[in-house]
C-alpha cells in the first residue's frame, strides 16, 4: 500500500441520568470524564503518551483523535484503544459523583445521533499529494462514499412519517452538500478544510465526515483500507469512470433506507445503478490498478475482504452479522422483536439500539456479541492495550509519545500540539516536528539521551 498518514477523530456521546432530581450540567460529567486521563486537572485539550489527542469537543462531546498511522491495523487498533481509555475513565468518574455526594450514572456511546436528533462525527484524514487536483479527487470519491456505506454503516432506528424504520447509515441523513468547508452547519460528504499538520507545500489533509462510528473492526478496517487504496488509484490518475450520481444527497439517503440493497440511485449520464453495483466498479478498476503497481499483503487483503463482502451482501445481507455494524445490530434487534412480538415502535429497540454502542465492555450489546464468541476480530485485546501505552513506532506520533513521556519523568510542564513540542519554563524551547512520516527527532533524543546520563 502507497505510504500514507491517516487517523480518525471519534466524537462520542455522553449521558448522565441522575438518580433522583439532582441535575448536573454535562460540563461538570465531562470534567469528571476528564479527571480519570489527566488527574487534578480539568484541561479541554491534552496529547496522551500513545500520541493520541483527548479534547472536548463542539457540544460538550469527548473526541478522542488517534495517533498518526500509516497502517490500516494500527488505525484500527487505536481507535480501539480511545474506547478503552474512555472506559477506564467511567469507574474514576463515578466515584467523583459519589465523593460530591450525587447519585446517578454515566453512560458513554460510540454513535453518531441523540435522542434529540443531533449528530456528532467519526471523522477520517487522509494525507494526500498537494499536487493532486483535489477537486478531481472529490469528483471521484463522492460516489464511493456515498455507496460506502453499505458495509461502514452502524444501522439506526429512525421516525419517519409518524412510524420507525431501520436505516443502513446513521450520519446519511445529516448530510447536505456534497463539498462544504463547515462540519456543522452544513455537513458535507467530503469537507474541504485544509490543515495538513505538515509540509503544507507538499500535502494536504483529505478530511471525511460522512462516515459512521464504527464497533467492529472488521468494518473500521475495511472503511479505511479500502478508501487509502481508491485515493491511492485516484492520485495516480487512475479513475472510475460513468459513476457520476446526479444527486449524491439524495442517493445517500435512499440507499440508507433501503436494507434489501436493491434501490438504484440515479446517475449523471441517465442511467440507474445499486450501491452494491457502484461498488463493484471501483472493485474491479481497484484489481487492475493493483496488478499494474505494487502491491502488497495488506493491499491484496483488503480487497479480497472487500470483495467477498460485496458478494455476501448481493447474496443474503444477513450473513454478514459477525463482520458489519449495521447488520449485527439489526439481526439482534429482530431476534429480540421475534420473541416479545414488537416492532421497530418499541422503545425498547430504541434501547436497543443505542446499547449496541455502549463502550462500557459489561453493558454494551456489541461486547456481548464478541463475548459470545459472535463477532469477527481484526486485533486482540494486547494489540489493544499496548495502543493505549504505545504510539505507532514508524511515524511522527513515536515522537511526541517520547516527549510527553520524558516531560512527565521530569516533572516539566510542557506543550504539544500535532506539529510541535514545547518545554515550558525557564529554558523554553520549542521543538518542530513537520514531517509526520518521522518517527525521529534529534532533538528530542538528544533530551532523553541526556536526561539519562544525569540518573
């Protein structure tokens, strides 16, 4: 696979139900939440020693953003691990609720939509070449994302007309523009903010907020792999041709709605394809680009899983309830509608629904799937733990994990960002760390190599 940087920023939702009237503004549970990473202290932005970032975002959300990648198994490994962290946050946070004498408990979803209709984002970057029309790589992309969703959505229950369907995506019908600089106001399938966090000469930061949370990482792979091998193809000029959409919006949102995956979405030029057919396209335009360069074990695996899960969801969906968010969630759901003889109107499936993304492993229906031996693994629970100490080693994350570690060992007050770090205090220095492909910093070894000649 062609060497690039690429991570995912997962905004989570956060409920606190009180036992009794006590109210306590989300503010105050965040800062609890905080209190378990970072003790004593209440900060609203913090880099962790794994190179991750830890922050508060827009709604009083946790946003946890992994560390700089350029393996599609350590993307999906911390993203894992952000769910750990946060887990190991809830018994500290509890107990601070207990020692103000408050009651109540807190509950932490890794989905995209509330009760109220709000949505909050998993958002992809993708390094690309600044040389690359980038307007050519959305043309391309947009179909690819819109059908993406297929095999990348976490399914949701939604009122529609008085009366509750299921749905593939939980972020497609907040979208509403194809291309938009705002991650809020107007939602977009590609976002067009440019803050690369490197060489901004030589890159650029291909953003991405159409996509889901995902539980499985089955599914986190795929999503990933799959869109750095179709940016691969599109910056080497190989393109997809006749998948123009003539209204990506709409086509989102209908291919959502539709769980047989049978609706075919308009195009450009006329005619009418499925999701699944779209897909397939860039399947076999990804087979011949692959057999034209070179590959490797991982390139070839993604799209061998890839395509065996086009062909199981052209066969029967359902066969995919091990490998795919939204079609585990939904098998559960009806096992437990066949037993009680309710629908989709019950607000119990509602439950239902928002415990599959309970990240807390004892409560959430998605761990009791893999407990139960019913979902299909990408990492094991080491590769899992060791993300939560350990950076990547091949990129720039390696480099600020060291930081933060020798700063903490010398008690010095530092600051980090994604592109510098920085001892506070009398000798002040600040250190550049532009290239996200370095996993090396002179500097910083220098520091280290002499703090440990002083012990």
């Amino acid at each position: 696979m062609k060497n690039r940087i690429f991570g995912l920023e997962t905004e989570y939702g956060l409920i606190f139900t009180p036992h009794g009237k006590v109210y306590l503004p989300m503010e105050k549970i965040l800062g609890y939440v905080f209190e378990g990473l970072i003790p004593n202290s209440w900060p609203s932005n913090a880099f962790l020693s794994n190179g991750a970032r830890f922050y508060q975002d827009t709604g009083c959300h946790p946003e946890y953003a992994t560390p700089e990648c350029d393996q599609v198994f350590d993307a999906v490994v911390h993203d894992k691990a952000g769910e750990r962290l946060l887990e190991r946050c809830l018994p500290i946070a509890q107990k601070r609720l207990q020692e103000e004498g408050l009651s109540g408990d807190i509950y932490i979803y890794k989905n995209n939509t509330d009760s109220m209709g709000n949505t909050y984002g998993c958002h992809e970057n993708y390094l690309m070449r600044r040389d690359v029309d980038f307007w050519k790589v959305s043309e391309q992309l947009i179909p690819f994302f819109v059908t993406r969703q297929i095999y990348a959505g976490t399914g949701k229950v939604l009122k529609i007309a008085g009366r509750s369907h299921y749905f593939i995506s939980q972020r497609a019908q907040h979208i509403h523009e194809k291309t938009s600089s705002s991650t809020t106001s107007s939602r977009s399938i590609i976002n067009t903010r440019d803050e690369p966090h490197a060489d901004a000469e030589k890159y650029r930061r291909l953003h991405i907020i159409v996509g889901d949370s995902n539980m499985s990482e089955y599914a986190t792979y795929l999503k990933v792999g799959v869109t750095a091998i179709i940016l691969a193809m599109i910056e080497d000029k190989f393109y997809i041709e006749g998948v123009e959409l003539d209204d990506p919006v709409k086509a989102m949102r209908e291919i959502s709605r539709d769980t047989t995956l049978k609706k075919r979405v308009g195009l450009e030029k006329g005619k009418e394809m499925s999701a699944i057919e779209i897909q397939r396209l860039y399947l076999e335009r990804a087979k011949e680009y692959l057999s034209l360069v070179e590959n490797d074990p991982i390139s070839l695996d993604i799209l061998e899983r890839w395509e065996f899960v086009l062909d199981e969801l052209s066969e029967d969906p359902n066969r995919l309830d091990r490998e795919i968010d939204w079609i585990a969630k939904r098998s559960l759901i009806q096992s437990y509608m066949d037993k009680k003889g309710c629908g989709f109107d019950d607000p119990r499936v509602a439950m239902m629904d928002l415990q599959y993304h309970d990240i807390n492993q004892e409560r959430g229906l998605y761990y009791l799937l893999d407990r139960s031996g019913l979902i299909e693994r990408i990492a094991t629970e080491e590769d899992i733990q060791r993300a939560i100490e350990t950076p990547p080693q091949t990129t720039r994350a390696k480099t600020r994990g060291d930081f933060i570690r020798f700063a903490k060992a010398k008690n010095r007050s530092y600051t980090v960002d994604w592109t510098y770090l920085k001892l506070n205090g009398y000798w002040e220095e600040t250190i550049l760390c532009m290239d996200p492909f370095s996993s090396e910093n002179i500097r910083v070894n220098e520091l280290i190599a002499a703090a440990e000649t002083q012990k």
